[in-house]
C-alpha cells in the first residue's frame, strides 16, 4: 500500500474541478488500495481511492469517464 503524493492529489482534483464537482464533495485517502474504486458516500461526497495495482497515470485516464457515468452530486456555488 503506497501514499499519494500531493502533486497526484492534484491531478485528480483536475479531473474532478472539470466535472465541475466541487472540492469538498471529494475525498481522496492518501493510502491506495489493491483494485481501488470510486463510490459516492452516504453524504453525498465522492470517494476516489487509488488503485496500486496500475500505473496512476493508467487510472487518472480512466477516472474520467468512471466519473461521468456517475450520478455525481450537483456543484456547490
């Protein structure tokens, strides 16, 4: 299991700002998991946990469209 770096953080907030989904909707753990997943929590708030089984630039590409297909909460103004 290896920890994010802040600069990986970074381009997963990217990804999400493009889906206009607002920062404190995202939590990312700073650990990764084997198969990692992307789920929408009880309050609303998505959670991005980072496969270590991929190369990250593997699964920054793939976030996206995963987002997409998501019922994602709507953007805070």
């Amino acid at each position: 299991m290896a920890a994010l770096r802040p600069e990986q953080i970074l381009k997963i907030l990217e990804v999400t700002d493009s889906l206009n989904l607002h920062r404190e909707s995202v939590m990312i753990p700073l650990s990764t998991e084997d198969e990692g997943n992307v789920t929408i929590l009880a309050d609303r708030r998505v959670r991005i946990v980072v496969p270590s089984n991929k190369p990250f630039e593997e699964r920054l590409t793939e976030l996206r469209p995963v987002l997409a297909k998501m019922n994602l909460p709507s953007t805070q103004e």
